[in-house]
C-alpha cells in the first residue's frame, strides 16, 4: 500500500472527527453570540456557589420533610425527564453525501455508527452528571448504595440507549400520524416498563441484570434495523437538520414564533356545536373565545402550566401545597383574563356591533369556560395529596368546578384601570 493512501476505515474516521468538530463549534458559536460572557460570569459565580450551598445541605444537614416523604414513584419519573430532554442520535450524514457515501454502504455505515457512539457517550455523561446532582437524594431518602446506584445508573443508560435508537428509526421510517403514534406508543411502554422495574427490584441485583440485558438487546435489534435501513436518506437528512438546529430553536422559541401549521379543519369542535344553552351575544362571544383559544397556540402553555402546578401542589405539604393552589389559581385567572381582553381587542371583534355591556356580560362565561379544565386539574392534584385516596379525588372533581366557577365570577379583580374608571368599579 502506497504512503499517500488512505484505508477506508481512517477516511471514515477522519471525516466523522472532521463533522463532529465542526458541529460541536457550530453549537460553540450559537451560545456565545447568544449569551454575553460578562454576563453569565457575574449570573454564573453566584448560581454555583448557590448550588454548591444547597448539595453541601442536601448531603449533611437534614432533609425538609416534604422531601424526605417523596414517594418511590417520584424516582422513575424524573429519570423519564431526564431521558426526554437528553435529546436524540446525530449521525452526522449531510444531503452532499447523495454523491459519495451512498455509492459506498461501507463508509457511510461506518458514519452512522460512530455517531450513535458519540451520541449515546452523550446522552450517558448527561445521565451521570444528573445521577450526581440526585444522588443525596438516593442515598438518604431511598436508603441506595453505591452498588445499587450503579445498577440503576446501568439500567437507565440501557433504556436511554432503546430511546435513541427507536426514536431515530421511527422518525426516519415513517411520517405523519403514523409516526406520531409510534412515537406516543414507544415512549409509553418505555416508560411503563421502567417505571414497573424502577417500583418492583426491591435492590435485587438479579432484576437489574436482567433488565439490563433487554435493554441491551432491544437496543441492539433496533440499532440492526436503523444501519439496514435503505430508501430513506431524505427523511434521514430533515431528521439530521432537525437535531443540528434544536439548540437553535430552542434559544430562539422565546423570540421567534413558530408559523402556524396549515389545516383545513380544526382539530377540536369540528362540528362547532353549542356550548352554552343561552343563544345571547355573550354567550355566543365566551363560546368562541373558549374555541378559538383551545384551537390556537396558547394551549400547549396552558397544558404545561396546569401539568407542573399539578405537581407543585401534589408534592408539598398541607399547609404549603394550600398556599401553591390559591397562588397558581390567581397566576391562572390573571392569565386567562388578559387573552379574553386581548381577544375581545382582535380586529374582527372591533368591527362587531358590542357595546361595552355586552363585553361586560361576555367576561363571567368565558373566564369560567376557560378556567374549568385547569382548575379542576389543579383541585384534583391538590385532593390527591391531602387524602391520598378515590374520595379524595372523587370530592375534588365537583370541588374543582365550583372553584373555578367562583374564580371566573370574580373577573373584576384583573379589569384594565380605563374599564375599571368607566364602570365606577
């Protein structure tokens, strides 16, 4: 062999180092342009020394109570957290690649291979850094050694491992629905499978070995199925360009507005059906700001915001959970009350015919329409932590109606002071 050739096994290898690097400085430049250097030294010195305060106190001093009841089955769920926003596999492969690699299988599976291992180094050290933040928490409220640390720390890598790859395949092989489905069903069983073993090992070794070894297979088949796949290399490369510009769109999702997908119908209320029984014009006007808000962007906030409070009224203790409740209830009323004002404020309502006692009339209804699925939500939550049985839950349901009933009676305490001088309230 000459001196100046290269072995298809060091080209491979050069290229991936040559991709990686230049992705890794991409991503460098992206944050410095975004964050300035002075700033984050002056947020970043006291953050750390602030964490540091509080690992030192969650390792020596002693526990709140709250934490310290935290129930088991708090464990797998914030180990699915951490799993999800891991992120997924970046192969590296480029839409040039159409002209060189794809006439070579060898090289462009060496590729692909390479960077499943870069991204599953990854997505481990990520696992092991959080492992270290939580890991008073294993020690002192779960009672764990470092053996059995170990062993869920080698269990979690394994499923980390099953998500990457079935993430991967899925999004690649199929589209639409279908792919939206696969990817709801897959990451429902991983996590009941996880949650069941994270609940029932009781500390067994054998149950962590075995559960480590389907990991391990289950990620080795679908790793076997995603370097075999072919005919799929434009729906490799969007999901290649997808994962490079994540950081991208995660640091502009505050700045940047996502345009709207277009469809032909709307998802929920297709038919338009009557909500309300009165047919008076502020009936009518609380049904379509009540439609119109569920059908528009401001849902998934809504979601995510009722989805945390929930957990931030379960977790806590009475009388503190009590407080969280009253507190979330006002932050979620004030909310909801400014997108009905801004609704009412839209160019299409300017030129209806309303008076100002119609849009008075309109408020209650639809503050109460808005209110109801949060608020009961929270009611349950917070139901569920104070008696941990059905009757507490069961009780909460008709609790939370009321609830939100008399907080969407009581709109007057978010009015606009202009509104509020005209009414002479």
């Amino acid at each position: 062999m000459g001196k100046g050739k290269i072995t298809p096994d060091a080209g491979v290898r050069r290229l991936f180092v040559r991709r990686w690097s230049d992705h890794l400085r991409k991503q460098l430049s992206i944050l410095r342009f975004t964050f300035d250097g002075v700033v984050l030294l002056y947020i970043g010195i006291p953050t750390a020394l602030l964490l540091g305060r509080t690992y030192y106190g969650l390792w020596l001093e002693e526990l709140p109570a709250w934490l310290s009841r935290m129930p088991l089955a708090a464990l797998p769920a914030a180990f699915l957290i951490i799993l999800y926003i891991l992120g997924g596999l970046l192969l590296y492969i480029e839409a040039a690649d159409v002209l060189f690699l794809r006439q070579r299988p060898t090289w462009l599976r060496g590729l692909m291979i390479r960077g499943a291992l870069a991204g599953m180094l990854r997505s481990f050290g990520g696992i092991g850094a959080c492992f270290a933040l939580i890991a008073p928490l294993l020690v002192r409220v779960y009672g764990m050694d470092g053996s059995a640390i170990a062993l869920v720390f080698a269990v979690t890598c394994g499923v980390k491992a099953v998500h990457l790859f079935a993430d991967n395949l899925i999004r690649v092989a199929w589209s639409g629905w279908r792919q939206k489905a696969l990817l709801t069903a897959t990451m429902g069983l991983i996590a009941c499978g996880f949650t069941f073993w994270t609940v029932t090992w009781n500390g067994l070794p054998a149950s962590a070995f075995a559960a480590l070894a389907v990991s391990l297979v289950l990620a080795g088949f679908l790793a076997w199925r995603r370097f075999r796949l072919r005919g799929r290399f434009d729906a490799e490369i969007r999901e290649e360009e997808r994962r490079k510009t994540a950081l991208t769109g995660v640091l502009l999702s505050g700045a940047v507005d996502r345009p709207p997908k277009p469809r032909s119908r709307s998802w929920l209320f297709r038919r338009s059906g009557r909500l309300l029984r009165s047919a008076k014009p502020e009936a009518i006007i609380a049904e379509s700001l009540f439609k119109s808000f569920f059908r528009g962007p401001e849902v998934k906030l809504y979601w995510q915001f009722t989805l945390f409070g929930c957990a931030a009224v379960y977790f806590p203790v009475y009388p503190v959970n009590l407080i969280v409740y009253a507190a979330l209830l006002l932050l979620m009323a004030y909310w909801l009350n400014g997108h009905r004002r801004a609704f009412l404020a839209r160019d299409l309502m300017t030129i209806l015919p309303l008076t100002e006692d119609t849009e008075y009339r309109s408020a209650a209804p639809a503050m109460r329409l808005l209110l109801y699925p949060g608020v009961i939500a929270l009611t349950v939550a917070f139901g569920a932590s104070v008696h941990p049985s059905w009757w507490g839950i069961l009780a909460a349901v008709p609790a939370g109606f009321l609830i939100a009933r008399a907080a969407g009676s009581m709109w007057q305490l978010f009015l606009g002071g202009a509104l509020r001088r005209r009414r002479g309230i």
